[in-house]
C-alpha cells in the first residue's frame, strides 16, 4: 500500500463512527463520580485542588471503560494509586530537567512495556504519564504534592466506592463475550445452509475463554448461567461443520441437504435463543418450528452413516443450548459442565499473584525486536522531546504536547496514526464547542466546573463510538477545567491546538523513524501457525488410534494453541496490509493464498474431531503412522516457510498410501478427511513455492500490482 493511499484509510478509520452498544447509565456513575470530588473540593479548598480531583476521578474512570474481566472497582483504585504515585514523584524530580528528564523516559518507557500485560494495563500507564506531566505545575512544596496526590487518588476511591454501591451489570462483560460466542456459532450455522465450506472466525470463542477465567472469589459469585455454554458453543462447531460439509457429511443435494438445511437453521435459531437469554439474564423463547425439527425420527430420517452421527449429536448438543435458553440465569437450573470440581472454571491470578505473570509478560518482550519494546523506546523518546520542545516556545501549558503524543501512540502503524488524527479532529472541535460557550456563558468557576461534570459524561457516554467524539468533548473538559481555575480562552485555546498538533506529529514521525513493521513478520507467523495446525490435526488422529482421556486432552491444548497462533497471524496479517512497507518474504496474493490453504487444513482437523470416538469404539490404528508423519512434515514446513524454502510433504504422501493399501480400510470417512489435510497442504506449498527466479522478482510484480491496482482506483 501506498503512502497516499495509507494516509487516506488512516483519515477514513480516525473519522469512522463506531456501531456499538452505548451505556449512558455508565457514564452517568462515572460521571457523578467526576462531580462528587470536583463540587466539594471546589466550594471548600481552591480550583488547584478540585484540578487535581478532576484528573484523578476522570482518568480514573475513563479506566473503567477498557476491556478488563476483573471487577471494574479494581481497575478505578489501580488507576487512582498509579495517577498519585507518578503526580507525587514527578513532584520530587521536577525541581530540574537534569533530574526530571531521566524520570520521565524511566517512566514512559515502564508504561510503554506495560502493553505486554495488555491492552487496558498500556492505557492506564499511558494516562499515569500524562498525570505526571500536568500536576508537576500545580504543588510548591512536598506537602502540597502529597496533598494533591492525595486528592488525585481520592478521586479513584470516589469512582470504585460508586461501582460497589451502584454495580450495573457486575457481569455484564463477561456475559457479552459469552453470549457473542455463542451467536457467532449461530451466525456460523447460518452461513453453512448456504456456503458448506464458509470459514469461522475464532476470536469469539478466544474472547470467550479468556472472559472465563476468574479469581477464587470470583468464581464463587459468578452466575450459575456463565458456567457451562462457552463449552456447548466449543462443542457444537465442529458439529454442525461435520453435518454440512458434502464430503463427510450430508449429500450435496436431495433430500438430506434439505434435512442439514432445516437442523441448521434450527441450532443458529436455539443458539440465538441462548445468547439473548444470557445477555438479558432473562428466559428466551424459541420457535416451536425449531423444537420440531429437531426431534429425529428413526424410522423415516433421511440422513445416513456419518451425517446422520452429526444430526444426532447435534440434536444431542442443542438439548442442552435449550435448557439454558429456557433457564434464563435463574440460580441452580443451568446445565453443570462434567468434571471434578477443581476443573470447573479457569483461574485467573489475584492482584498479588499477577506479579510475577507481569514479570515474566514483561522479560519476554525486552528484545529489539519486539513490537511492544519498540513502542516503549518510541514513547519514552517522544515524551521527553516533546517536553523539551514545548518547554522552549513561548507557550503555556507545554505540557499538552507530550500528553497528546502519549495518548495516540499505539505498538501498531495505523493505530498511532489514525488516532492522532481523530485527537486532532476532536481537539478543533471541542476547544471550538467550549470556547462559544465560554463567550455566552462566562468564566464563572462554578459554572465552568457544572460544564466539565457534563463534558466527561458526553465523553464517557461516546467513548466507545470513536477515539475523534469522545475525544471532541474530552478537549471541552479541559477547557472548562482550566476555565474553572481563572485560566482565559484567549490563552487555553490555540495553545491547545498548537501543542496537540506538534504532538501527533511527533508520534507520527516517531513511528516512521522506529517502526515496528509486521509485514516482514508475516512468514514467521504463517510458521507458527502452520506448526500448531499440524499439532492439532496429529493429537485428533491420535485419538482415533487410541482414545484415551490423555489424547483427549492434547488434542484440546493442541486446539487452544491452534486458535491462538490464528488469532496472532490475523492480527499481523491485518496489521500489514494497512502498511506502507513492500511486501518481504510473502506477497499479499501470497499472504493470502496461504491464508486459505492453512483454513482449509484446520477445517479438515475440525471435521475430523467432529467424528472423534469414544473410549469403547473401534481404533484406526493407521491413524497414528499418519499423525507422526503430518507432525514432522508440518513442523518441518514451518521451518521451511520462515527461510523462505519451499515445503514438502514427503512422509504424508507415503503414510496417506500406506493408510489406502491397509487391509479392510475400516475408516473410509477419517481418510478421506485425511485427504482433506493432504490436500489442504498441497494448496498451501502451491501458495508460498516459488522459482529462484521468481523469488528474486516477486517483490517487484507486487509492486508493480499495486501501483496497477493503485491506478486503476484512482482513474475510477
């Protein structure tokens, strides 16, 4: 991709409105939390302090609304302890840049490294930063810096004291990613009528499992309904692939289409019914029509052999979807998940013991390589240039331009740069909304303070439609703040547009100097996903060579590393095509062809542990010569992809033959979907082989395809 043309997608997502569910009685607790510490401390002590409760309460609240599975009270007090420790030592350094500078690349780069933990801990270090660089103007002495650390972190007990008393929906995120998962299933039956080969996405069944992990007290408080579905939702996948799919399920026409066609549609409407009711915590009807199909008639089914095994388990399956469907989250009626009782949630580590796993998260990304590490040298470098250089013009409050560079940057290209153009867009706007109601309203520093309590609703309320809305009425915040403290829009607002420009530029050049590219990651990630694949569909053969609750559970752990090692090749994959870097290693058409090879050999490992048998069926022992040779052969490709060699499939070749010349060939259906595997793999060596001299001239077609493509669009 172009430069020209990246900059044109980045301005199309920075400006993008996002369809999501909005929460208004969620930001109006957190917002009467921002008002809570902000009316009291402004009547009864001065505008500095009721500043400080106002970063405190709103960064601490703004931290609420992140993705975390831990109890959001957590989330606000770890935010407000962060924001006082970094207002408290900044204080102490502040004294001289000889002394400050250092803290704050120490710093920076510490909340930079925070995104190996995730997501939520990157931001909330991030907003750490920038309190760090405001408060340092406020305190003149150590006293009044406690004081005001104190304040800051008042203002994180006043948002969790409002979560405990008011809880709204206390598991209302886990309940999302739980009931997600299973209308993705459902969305999957669907789409299976009609496409028996359409691909699934596993991101919300990985959103589901990591949503299931809880602490010990969590896992005594959870409600009976999030127990036992992600499992149902894991169990009927493979299912109802195996009852589509022409070649080992039902017939591609006639009749038994028709059947698969109306058992379906019937478990996408069952498994709606069940996502509803755990969403909404409520009992959800389901159709009478779909009740009737699902009763399977022995003497007239129409379904035969394997297809008639998947109906049935289907059915099987659906049952219990039904029970939950008609439960609602009514304590003690949801189905138990079997096992002993050890084994019944996923544990999660408490706070105390989350050390050493961020430890560890943290040792594992201090590599040059790294993109998180990387991120962290790019933040700690921007944060003290910017600081130097805002220091020097002759501009107040030079700290917005390292809080604005801060608060964009992301480890990823189109991430940074989309959001430093939405901070941009929504600062011009806000400081434009604020400073006309400034001009109509006045500078009085309680109605400046009224209109900030309503400008961190607005922005919390619009916080997940888009980085530019809610950052529009986070800028309004910060002018009525400053307003509240005697501070004139004549000095607030072009110096805050100034200084956010100057730092999204920053940010921007940052990531061109040290980039962190995925595109020349991509075969290393095709790789690993390759190797786990192969490791997935060897422990499913095992277990037809011999099913032991051992080969069980590796081809379960084989399963989890298969979907993680998708989800990571997905992100990189889409991280790269919205980069401007030439293709290395792996063409787009490449990328992509690969991509569907590698989909349709976990499909064939899918609809093979469909067919799994149990412990008193008859064994395969030719499965096992074939899931040694798919392992090595697979592993061995994996190499091969990563040092750009063109892979081969030697010992599956001899084993398939081996397996076809067996006596009695007792398992016609796993070696077709043998086959299948085979096939799959085939497609995926068509897709990443190449001639010498192709390998010295494909970079140059695919740019000459881009530029072409490129064209093409712009003559349209």
């Amino acid at each position: 991709m172009t430069w020209l043309r990246t900059f044109g997608e980045v301005v199309r997502s920075a400006l993008t409105i996002e369809e999501t569910r909005l929460e208004p009685l969620l930001a109006l607790r957190t917002a009467a939390g921002v008002a809570i510490v902000v009316g009291p401390t402004l009547w009864l002590v001065s505008p500095a302090y009721a500043a400080s409760a106002a970063l405190g309460a709103y960064s601490a609240g703004g931290a609420t609304f992140q993705r975390s599975w831990r109890p959001r009270k957590v989330v606000a007090l770890g935010a407000g302890a962060g924001l006082a420790l970094s207002t408290f030592v900044g204080y102490l350094a502040a004294g001289r840049l000889v002394t400050f500078l250092p803290l704050l690349a120490v710093w920076a780069f510490a909340a930079g490294m925070a995104w190996a933990v995730g997501s939520t801990a990157g931001i909330v270090a991030a907003t750490t930063v920038g309190s760090m660089l405001v408060t340092i103007t406020l305190p003149t002495s150590v006293g009044r810096a406690l004081e005001h650390a104190g304040v800051i972190a008042l203002g994180g007990v006043t948002q969790a004291l409002l979560i405990l008393l008011f809880p709204i929906r206390r598991w209302g995120a886990h309940r999302d990613a739980l009931a997600d998962a299973l209308a993705a299933v459902a969305d999957y039956a669907r789409r299976l009528r009609h496409d028996p080969t359409a691909p699934f996405d596993p991101e919300p069944l990985l959103t589901a499992r990591d949503a299931a992990a809880v602490t010990p007290s969590q896992a005594r408080t959870r409600p009976p309904v999030l127990h036992g579905p992600r499992g149902l939702a894991e169990r009927i996948r493979p299912v109802v692939a195996a009852l589509a799919d022409p070649d080992v399920g039902a017939p591609a026409e006639g009749p038994g289409r028709d059947r698969a066609r109306e058992l379906l549609d019937a478990a996408a409407d069952v498994l709606d019914a069940a996502a509803r009711s755990i969403r909404r915590g409520t009992p959800a009807e389901v159709r009478p029509e779909s009740t009737d199909v699902l009763r399977v008639d022995e003497e007239h089914e129409v379904l035969e052999g394997p297809a008639r095994q998947a109906a049935e388990r289907l059915v099987e399956l659906l049952g219990e979807a039904l029970e939950i469907a008609g439960s609602g989250c009514a304590r003690g009626t949801t189905p138990t998940p079997p096992g002993p009782a050890g084994a019944q949630f996923l544990v999660r580590p408490t706070m105390l013991r989350l050390v050493p796993v961020v430890v560890r998260a943290v040792r594992r990304e201090l590599r040059r390589d790294s993109p998180v590490f990387r991120h962290a040298v790019r933040l700690a470098a921007v944060a003290t240039l910017g600081y130097l250089i805002a220091a020097r013009l002759p501009l107040g409050h030079g700290y917005w331009a390292p809080i604005a560079s801060v608060m964009v940057m992301r480890p990823d290209f189109h991430r940074t740069y989309a959001r430093a153009v939405a901070r941009l867009a929504g600062t011009l706007a806000g400081v434009a909304l604020a400073t006309g109601m400034v001009r109509a309203l006045g500078t009085d520093a309680r109605v400046s303070g009224a209109l900030a309590v309503v400008s961190a609703g607005l922005s919390y309320t619009l916080n997940r439609t888009g980085y530019a809305y809610s950052q529009c009425f986070t800028a309004a915040y910060v002018v009525f703040l400053l307003g509240m403290g005697g501070q004139a829009w004549e000095q607030t607002v072009p110096e805050r547009v100034v200084l956010t420009l100057l730092g999204g530029a920053l940010a921007m050049l940052a990531y061109v100097v040290f980039p962190a590219w995925e595109t020349p990651r991509l075969p290393s990630r095709l790789a690993d996903w390759l190797a786990a694949n192969g490791r997935y569909a060897a422990a499913v053969l095992r277990n037809y060579a011999e099913p032991t609750r051992k080969h069980h559970a590796d081809m379960r752990r084989a399963l989890l590393e298969s979907r993680e090692a998708r989800a990571a090749w997905q992100e990189a994959y889409d991280r790269a095509r919205q980069e401007p870097v030439r293709p290395r290693g792996l063409t787009s058409r490449e990328a992509q062809e690969a991509q569907e090879a590698l989909k349709g050999f976990g499909r064939a490992a899918m609809l093979m542990e469909s067919h799994v048998p149990r412990a008193d069926s008859r064994f395969v022992p030719e499965a096992e010569r074939f899931a040694e040779a798919l392992e090595t052969d697979t592993a061995n490709a994996a190499g091969a992809v990563r040092e750009h060699r063109n892979p081969e499939w030697g010992r599956v070749e001899e084993a398939l033959h081996a397996w076809e010349d067996a006596a009695g060939n007792a398992s016609p259906v796993v070696r077709r979907e043998a086959e299948l595997q085979k096939q799959a793999l085939e497609d995926l060596a068509t897709a990443v082989s190449r001639t010498p001299l192709e390998r010295d001239v494909g970079s140059a077609r695919e740019e000459q395809r881009v530029r072409a493509a490129v064209a093409t669009e712009g003559d349209g």
